[in-house]
C-alpha cells in the first residue's frame, strides 16, 4: 500500500472568505486531505486545476467563485528576459557587488502587467521648439508642405506685409530657363524601375569570396553579440563582493538536517513577514500555523533521479549568514511547483519576490539538464479579475490551464476572453475532456485497511449513502487518478 496515494474527500461546499476581493462568503472549491500522495499523482493533480495548502489539496469551483484562479505555468526552456527582469537582478547585482542601493521610487515587486512598461515613448521633434522662449514655433516649410504653390506664395506676401508678425519674410526667386536634358546621360528612369534593375543586375553578378572577404567576414560575425542567459545574468557578480548571497534547498518533508537546523530563525522570518507584510496578528501566524501551510506535506519523497530528489523544500536565500527569504517549492516529475513565499520586509528594496521567482526559473532550467521531463515552472493560480495577480504573466511564455478540458493555452489568447468575462473556457468547442468520464464502480478506495474497487466495497456495505460524492470526487481528479488514487472509506 505504500506506492499508493491516500486521501479522504471532504462533502462541504460553502462559500468562504476570498483574499482576493475580501468578500466574506463568496470563494468557493472542492478539497481533501491528502494522507500521502506520490509526486506524479500530484502532477496529475495540478495538471487537472488543483493545488496543495499544507497536506489539504483544493479545487476552486470556477463556474461559481467570485475570482476564478487559473492554474499558470512558465516554459523555463524557453523562458525570455524582460527588460523590467534584468533590472531587478542588476539592482541585487549591485548590491552584493559594491553594496548600492537603489532609490525605493526606482522599484516594485509586483507589476500590474507584463507589458505597462513595453510601450514605446513618443518622439517629439526638438529641431522645432525655441528653447529659449519656450515656445513652439513651426517651420514654415513644415506648415506649408501639404499647401499649393499659389498658396505658398499667398501666405508668402501676408508675411512680408507684417514685419512685426514674428515670422520670417520669405522671399521667392524664379529658376533661370534651362537648357534641357544632357543628351550624353542615359534618359531619367522612375524609381520604381530603377530599383527593379538594379535588383536584376545583383541577381546576375556572381561574387567569388577571395581570402580577405572570407576574413571579413568571419571578424564582423565575431563582433555580433551573444544574447545573455538568465544564468548568465544571475551570475553576474565579482569574486570579492561585498555581501554574500548563498542559495541552500533543504527537503522539508520530512525534514532535513539542515531544514531543522535554520527552523527557528525561518519561522521567525515568516512571523515578520506576515505582521509586516499582511498586517496579520501574532496569534494569526503561529508555529503550528507555519507547521501546517508550510511544513508538512503530503509528497512521498523521491531520490532516485535528481540530487535533492522529489517532493517538498525550501529553498533559503542566506545574505551575510542571514536568512533573508524562503521559497517553498515542490519538485515534480515534470516541474518546479511555486508554494509560497516569504522574506524580509527590510529588503523589499531588491524586490525578492521577483528576484525568488527567477531564481527558481533558474533551478527548473538547472534540473531540466539532469531531467528533460522537467520543463515547466508553476506559479500557482492566476487571477486576472484581481489587477495585484496580474503579475504572474510577466513570465514569457505563460500558459493557462482551460478549466473544462484542461488543456494548454497562451495567456495573451486567453486574456483576451477575460476581458470579457471572469470566467472563461480557453479550449476549442468541439474539445471535451474525455478523462472526466468515469465507470464508478471502478474508483479504488481504501476500507478497513484493504484496497478494493468501489464496486467490491458497496457489495460489503449493506447501506451506501455516499454514491453522488463518490461520483464528483472522480469527475474531478479524472478517470486514471480515480483508478490509481486511494479513497478513503471508512
């Protein structure tokens, strides 16, 4: 029964207080406690919407909630810099250098959107303004270019009659008769022609490279700059910097002796950060509260492939011997899962939860080398209905998961749906999720300590009530999960 994953469905489904737009009893989803759960199951899992809080594993209802939260990945192999990217990793870069802190007015950790500072500034034409009267005066051949010449030499007369008007006379002088075409030139061809020949003469010519082109060329390639990775970037600090900045993943469940080793001082910087941060009581942000949201967990831990392994960590991000941040992550078969994280307020100048997140891009790129499965960075629910959420889509390329057929689909398409409506369906109409159907009797449960099939356990059971919450706890992990999963009976 060990390679089994266990869980145990939970029948209610009130409305309850959304973080998001604070409305007391409107967020709605489906959930269970997961007694243990292999990684690839809970691969499958995320891939199907849903998402772990501590050893509870829940499903926003998104037809009903009143922000629907879209599960969103980051292809990591494909993952493009964005400007506002590198300045954040130069303005950490600066610090751990030569200890430069850039101006709090200069930075943000959350973005309303990925593309409000891709926009193009305008260019105004200075050759026009007259700097020392601060003025704009506009040239008169500007003014007067979509005029007629008889115009022109109207508006040129009603100058020169207003000496005092602050506009140049402008004076015309008639061309002397010529004396025609130069019989020796070739006749005057319209550029249209003249390109099309000049496009035939090159087509015709045939050029031999001679050692010199062929070194030319090879100096000029040579001077063509690579584009920098995001390793590259991240990398880029002096051998003697003035602060130091190490990066430990330590395994949290179950715990590491380096885990248990930074375990006060981690839980004192999660006290801080959600007093600080989320405004929250002392009472609100317990021990036993960090235990149970960020410490325990459900994944079977897994060492066969990677360094670390699979399953569930933290990752500290220690400056000068302190720790500053906490990333906690899931390491899946086919990618890094993004938790929660928490660091310190009084480093909210290198934008940490920019910074975390790009580092943890880095960590998938870096695992995908030892683990081609792994591909993809996930970063939670996105909510667009919520402008603070938004930010998420700054990764490129990101893709939302369709919540009827759960299916990939690029966020730009998708937004463009939600600017219509809160909820949407990404997939094409004539798409349906073929996994969602079901033979009941087939779901594997758990009773009195033995495996059986649905079917087996309603034959033992004299009285069975629990058909219909059976049946939804299958439609919404899927056909295989129901048949590879353990439902809890008792």
């Amino acid at each position: 029964m060990s390679a089994y994953s266990v869980v145990d469905w939970h029948d209610g489904h009130e409305g309850y207080r959304c973080g998001y737009c604070k409305s007391p009893n409107t967020n709605y989803s489906h959930g269970m406690s997961a007694y243990k759960l292999t990684v690839a199951d809970y691969q499958d899992l995320i891939d199907r919407g849903w998402r772990r809080s501590g050893t509870y594993v829940y499903k926003p209802t998104m037809k009903k909630t009143c922000c629907p939260q879209y599960t969103i990945r980051c292809d990591a192999r494909a993952f493009n810099l964005s400007r506002s990217h590198k300045k954040v990793i130069k303005r950490v870069n600066k610090y751990l250098n030569f200890g430069t802190i850039s101006d709090k007015n200069e930075h943000s950790d959350e973005v309303s959107h990925p593309s409000a500072s891709d926009y193009p500034q305008r260019d105004f034409d200075t050759a026009n303004v007259d700097v020392e009267g601060g003025n704009e005066v506009p040239k008169l051949a500007t003014v007067d270019r979509k005029l007629s010449p008889k115009a022109v030499e109207n508006k040129s007369v009603a100058a020169a009659a207003a000496p005092n008007s602050g506009v140049d006379t402008v004076r015309h002088h008639h061309p002397k008769p010529g004396i025609g075409a130069d019989p020796t030139k070739p006749k005057c061809m319209k550029a249209k022609l003249q390109r099309l020949e000049k496009k035939k003469l090159k087509a015709e010519a045939v050029v031999v490279p001679t050692t010199d082109t062929v070194q030319t060329d090879c100096l000029n390639k040579t001077k063509v700059k690579e584009k920098k990775s995001l390793e590259d970037h991240l990398g880029d600090v002096i051998d003697t910097p003035v602060h130091k900045l190490e990066i430990h993943l330590v395994r949290s469940a179950p715990a590491s002796e380096e885990f248990m080793k930074m375990y006060d001082e981690s839980y004192a910087l999660f006290k801080k950060y959600q007093i600080v941060i989320h405004k929250e009581d002392e009472d609100e942000c317990s021990e036993s509260m960090f235990e149970g949201f960020l410490v325990e967990s459900p994944l079977q831990a897994k060492d066969d492939v990677l360094p670390h392994g699979f399953g569930s960590f933290h990752q500290h991000y220690i400056l000068d011997g302190k720790i500053i941040a906490v990333g906690v992550l899931d390491i899946l078969p086919k990618c890094v899962s993004s938790v929660y994280l928490y660091y310190d307020p009084d480093y909210s100048f290198l934008s940490l939860g920019t910074y975390s997140a790009l580092r943890e891009l880095a960590l998938t790129r870096e695992l995908h080398r030892i683990c081609p499965d792994i591909s993809y960075y996930y970063m939670g629910f996105y909510i667009d209905s919520c402008p603070k959420m938004r930010y998420k889509g700054q990764y490129d390329p990101s893709y939302l998961l369709c919540p009827e057929v759960y299916s990939w689909h690029k966020i730009d398409e998708c937004r463009k749906k939600l600017d219509v409506h809160r909820y949407s369906r990404f997939a094409e109409p004539n798409i349906s999720d073929k996994d969602s159907d079901v033979e009941l009797n087939d779901v594997l449960v758990l009773h009195q300590r033995e495996v059986m099939s649905y079917g087996v356990y309603r034959s033992k059971k004299s009285r069975v009530t629990d058909k219909k919450s059976v049946s939804l706890y299958a439609h919404l992990v899927g056909n295989a999960l129901a048949k590879r999963m353990l439902l809890y009976r008792s």
